[in-house]
C-alpha cells in the first residue's frame, strides 16, 4: 500500500477472499475519521480508511486543491488526477496485500472523498462494484472523462444528501442523482434533514445498502 491507512479485518470466516470497502475522508481530515465508522458495517468486508496523498498541515490533508475565484470554483486537477490514479493503484494493491476479492470492491466517501469515490465510478467502473457518496457532487473536469455507459452498467450507488448543508449544497447531489440516471446505473438516492455530516440514520442506511450488495437477492430492493 501506498496510501497511509487503517485497516478493520473480516470477522468469522476468512476462508474466502473478502469484499473490500475503502473509506475516503473529507477535506482536512484523515484517516481516523471515517474509520470510526468501520465497527458498524457488516462484518465480512474487510475495511481499508485511507488518507489522501496531500497535506495541508499536521494531521489534515486533501484529495485535492481548490479555490473560489471571481469567476468560479477552481479545482487543482493536476492533484485531482494524481488522487485518482493513486486510488486505483490502491486498489489493486490492497486486491494482493490482503487477499481482498478485486470483484467486490465498494467506496464510501463523504465530502470530496465522495467527489472521489464518484470520479472512480464514472472513470474506472471496471474497478468497482458500488459506491456509497455523501454530501458530494460530481467534479465537470471528471465527468469530461466517463467511460463509455455501458461499462457502468453493473454499478450499485447510494447517494446520500443534507437539506440543510451550506458546504456542498444538496443541489449537488440532485446533480449527481440526474447524470447516473442518464446513464441508466442502478441507484438510490436519498436526503436527510442535516447538515454537512454523516447523521446515525444516514449510517445506518449505507450499512443495510453496503450489506444488501454482498446478498444479491437484497441488492436491487435495497435501492428503494
């Protein structure tokens, strides 16, 4: 691994290459952050929380860079392309240093670590199974780069927004919502009275989304 991370093993059986869920932080945070999630999801993922590749100061870092400027939001996509590269890297690296099925592998992200998980979706679908995004928007200067729609077509995502959030608003998410209906990806979309945070209901709900993908017989039902 390349990436700083932490990591929370299957419990029970580990007779079987496990489903692998990578955590991605929002701005300013780190690793630790979401990895206090990792006792609530269900116990056969092996659970990697990773840190993003660029410091801001001790203890805080960032997928990438941006700016606002008179004429709009400007995005480092020199650090935006070299995060999601090093994702995809980090894929396949965790894949052989944990044994980790590379055929079920799921992205939760919450803030730009959901820009993130949802750049890899439309970007390198091939490498993923789903995506839970919290309180994220798809990036223009990614969605320039999606792959050809029919490669997505296996793709499960959950996006999840706050009515109430002034960081990213959640016409955001109706966005994201609207671009991945276009392109006919199976996809639950739901918004919760709150913030710019990650609330028990919006948890609990990814982990009955999260744990519905690894029992296909739940997967689509866990969508409505």
């Amino acid at each position: 691994m390349n990436l700083t991370y932490l990591v929370r093993r299957p419990i029970g059986d580990t007779t079987h290459r496990p489903p692998l869920l990578i955590l991605l932080h929002g701005l300013g945070s780190n690793e630790e952050d979401l990895f206090a999630l990792a006792p609530h999801f269900d116990e056969r993922f092996l659970v990697l929380s990773l840190r993003a590749p660029f410091e801001m100061a001790p203890g805080y870092y960032r997928w990438f860079d941006r700016s606002e400027t008179p004429s709009g939001r400007v995005i480092d996509q020199q650090e935006l392309e070299a995060s999601r590269k090093m994702l995809i890297q980090e894929i396949n690296n965790a894949a052989m240093a944990f044994g980790a099925d590379p055929r079920q592998v799921y992205l939760m992200g919450f803030s730009q670590g959901a820009m993130m998980a949802l750049a890899l979706a439309l970007t390198a679908p091939q490498k993923l199974r789903g995506v839970v995004a919290v309180a994220g928007r798809v990036l223009p200067e990614i969605a320039r780069l999606a792959a050809p729609q029919d490669s997505l077509s296996h793709l499960r995502l959950l996006i999840q927004h706050g009515t109430q959030d002034d960081v990213v608003p959640v016409s955001e998410g109706y966005a994201a919502r609207e671009l991945f209906a276009d392109l006919h990806v199976m996809m639950g979309f739901r918004e919760y009275p709150t913030g710019h945070n990650i609330t028990p209901d919006m948890l609990a709900d990814a982990c009955d989304f999260l744990r519905a993908q690894l029992d296909p017989a739940q997967s689509v039902e866990s969508l409505h």
